[in-house]
C-alpha cells in the first residue's frame, strides 16, 4: 500500500485516508491533534473500544448518533445507565450493538466519574512519548507500529484500575487519534503544516 495518496484539492494525506471524504476530514481537523478533556478522551477511549474489529470509518460515521445514544460522553451520566439503557443501546441500529462494549463503556464511565477532575486527561497523557524520546516519523504504512512500550504501559495502568475494552493495540489508536504521537506520514501536508 503507498504511504500517500493526493486528494481532489492536490494535497498529499496519509494512505489510510483513501477517497472517502468523512476520513479526508478527520485525517485534516481531527486525527493527531492533541485532544484534552476528560469528558473528550473518555469518548475517544469508548469508541476506540467499540471499534475493535471494526473498520474506524464504521465508527467515525456512526459517531453522531453514539454521542446522542450515550449522552454525549458525559460520563456522570453515562455512569448512570442501568439495565434499561443497556437494552435500549442494544435496539439502536445507529450505533454498534455489542453488549459487551456497551457495559464496558457504562463502567468506564463509572470509574472516570469517580476519578477527580482532569486526573483521566493527566493519566493518559502521562504515557506519551516525550521529546527526549527519539521518534522517527513513517515514510510507509509498514512503518506504523500497532503497539508500542507507552500503549502497553497505557493499557496496563487502565486496566489496573478496572477499565475493559483498552488493550495495548486500541490504546495506541487512541493514542495516534489524541495527537499522543504523530503517525502522518513523512510527505502529509500535515507535516509540513507543524513544521
């Protein structure tokens, strides 16, 4: 697979961005941006989480009703969801019924609740490489790594505390996605964008 692909408008993307126009505009305003929030990362987390398995574009297009179906991430509210709201999230076609994932989100959101405020935020962002560690940036797709020491480290510490659906490999995603790292590729317009 070639590491870049040029968009109608002529700018260079990475390659997972395809011709889909939903994936264009997250690789542009949204994929490596640094996100803060505990609210915000608690969304990320819940969706990496569903998309196991699944393509992210399922996702990504199924996110405007995941945030209404969920309360918008809110996780006191969320946390809040008993059997009823299960049920009902399992008969919503608009999101991914895996009662699994559904119950996890439910008690991740307990547990994000019960954390002070910004202690989720400061936690997950305590696992992001720091620039004394020497990262080279991808000029292919290969380049990519599925996990790494700080997503295993990551998964490790919310596991610890309870949280399900964050292994080593959705934690990275997260990670890429929350702007952690920086996964464009060397030739992206988002490169020479941060340079």
């Amino acid at each position: 697979m070639n590491a870049i692909v040029t968009g109608p408008d002529g700018l260079l993307r990475c390659a997972w961005v395809g011709e889909d126009e939903e994936y264009r505009r997250y690789h542009d305003e949204e994929w490596g941006v640094p996100l803060h929030g505990d609210r915000a990362l608690f969304e990320k987390m819940a969706l990496e989480g569903f998309q196991a398995g699944l393509s992210w574009i399922t996702i990504l297009r199924k996110r405007p009703r995941f945030r209404e179906a969920f309360a918008g991430f809110d996780p006191a509210q969320v946390a809040g969801f008993g059997d009823d709201d299960v049920e009902r999230l399992m008969a919503d076609a608009g999101i991914v019924r895996n009662r699994a994932k559904i119950e996890a989100t439910i008690s991740n959101a307990v547990l994000v609740r019960d954390m002070a405020e910004g202690e989720l935020d400061e936690l997950m962002w305590s696992f992001a490489p720091t620039a004394a560690v020497e990262r080279i940036r991808p000029a292919a797709m290969a380049d990519v790594p599925a996990v790494t020491p700080e997503s295993t480290a990551l998964s490790k510490a919310l596991r610890k505390r309870g949280f399900r659906f964050v292994g080593p490999t959705t934690m990275y995603a997260l990670m890429q996605s929350a702007g952690m790292v920086d996964d464009h590729m060397t030739e992206c317009w988002r490169v020479s964008e941060r340079r």
